[in-house]
C-alpha cells in the first residue's frame, strides 16, 4: 500500500515537472530603474522610459512614444559627463538618448 501511494507521488511529481517545462515564459518584470540630474527623474519601466519633472511630477517626455511588443526596460539609466542618457532594453538595443526631449541620438545593436 505505502508503495503504491509513493509511486503515485513520484510520478505525479515528473509529470508536472515534465508538463511546467512545457510552458511559455514568464514576461520580464521588475522595479522600475531610476536616475536623476536633481531636476529630472528618468524612469525606465516596462514598455517606456519616461522624463518626469520633480518640481511637480509632470511627464517632460516618453521613449518610444507607442508602446512596442518588441521593447521592454527596468534596467537604471545612466546619465553620462557628456549629456547622454543611455538605456538598455530587453531586445538587446543600447540606446542613447537626449535627456531634454526623449529624442535617439544613436543605437547599438548587441
């Protein structure tokens, strides 16, 4: 009896480690990244990068404007000495862009 209740467990335990590798992934999440100039915060979540003004919270911009299936971002920006705000995006794109209007002033490809 108790060797038939064991069996039973195993194989109910391979099945549904079998049956879950079958599954689709899960899609990326996480916090938001941050980072500021003391003005600006820069807010990479989800499907944007946003520009908020800290004075009063207030959206400067949002890259890419339309949300695209293809691009996602949680990872912080970075401000860079020469006035670039660089970001990384889950479809493997390192962008620069141009912290006062959202605009690409480049893209790698990796």
């Amino acid at each position: 009896m108790k060797t038939k209740i064991f069996f039973l467990i195993l194989i109910s335990l391979v099945s549904s480690l079998l049956l879950g590798g079958c599954a689709t992934g899960l899609p990326p999440t996480s916090w938001p990244g941050v980072v500021t100039d003391g003005k600006t915060a820069y807010i990479a979540s989800a499907a944007h990068v946003y520009a908020v003004r800290l004075e009063d919270g207030s959206e400067v911009w949002r890259f890419p404007e339309k949300a695209d299936a293809k691009k996602s971002f949680f990872a912080a920006p970075v401000l860079t000495p020469d006035g670039q705000l660089i970001v990384g995006g889950y479809d493997y794109v390192l962008y620069s862009l141009n912290p006062q209007n959202g605009q690409v002033n480049w893209q790698f490809e990796a």
